[in-house]
C-alpha cells in the first residue's frame, strides 16, 4: 500500500485497514525510507555519488535490508561495490528479477532503471 509498503502485522492493518490519503502514504514513505537509507549508510563502505546512494537505496527498499545472500546487506552487489568480489555489477544487480520463483519483465525494467540511475545520474524511467 503507498508507495509499495508491506503491511508486517495486525496491529498495521487494523490502521490501514481502509486505505490510506496521499498525505498519509508520503508520511509512511518518508519514516520508512530512512531505514533503507541507514542500510546503505551501513553496509556499503565505499564512497558513492548521489546518484549512486540513490540508486542503491531504491534496490535496498525493493528487495529488503537483510544481512544474508536473501537482502541488501549479504549481495553480490553490496560485495562488488565494496571489493570483496569480483564480480560483474550488472549483473548481479539484474539477478534480482524474480517475483514468487519467477522473472517477472516489470522488475527487470526496474533494475535497468535503477542501473541507469546509478551509472549515469538519469532518473527517468524506461
């Protein structure tokens, strides 16, 4: 709900239970999107453009902070950005494509954006 806000119990859903305004969904995005933030701050040990930290906040938000293979903090590509692999970037950032054992086309467009946004500063979409 929002801007791709998932629901984690009952108490929440009894809170959101009838939707949500824009302003309440800018709310809950802003207060969440700072923990992604801090992952980033905390995992990635390299500097980073703008861009960049941007571009990795949006894939940490996509696919989950966690510290093991499973989230943001245990990937290859928090690894190869770090230099702890060597690895190609590309494409371990598109590996993360698969929706319920699938690939799903939507998140592989997402993952072109994302690069291009960390490669090239363009926040357009495809």
């Amino acid at each position: 709900m929002g801007y791709g806000y998932l629901i984690r119990n009952a108490s929440e859903f009894e809170e959101y239970k009838n939707g949500i305004s824009v302003t309440q969904a800018d709310s809950l995005f802003r207060k969440v999107l700072v923990m992604y933030e801090n992952a980033v701050k905390k995992f990635v040990k390299v500097n980073l453009t703008q861009s960049q930290f941007d571009a990795l906040t949006i894939l940490c938000y996509n696919i989950g902070i966690g510290n093991d293979s499973r989230g943001f903090g245990g990937s290859t590509v928090v690894k190869i950005i770090n230099g702890e692999s060597t690895g190609n970037l590309d494409s371990a950032w598109k590996a993360w494509n698969k929706s319920q054992g699938s690939v799903s086309s939507g998140l592989m467009k997402r993952r072109e954006t994302e690069l291009k946004i960390y490669y090239k500063a363009d926040y357009t979409r495809l």
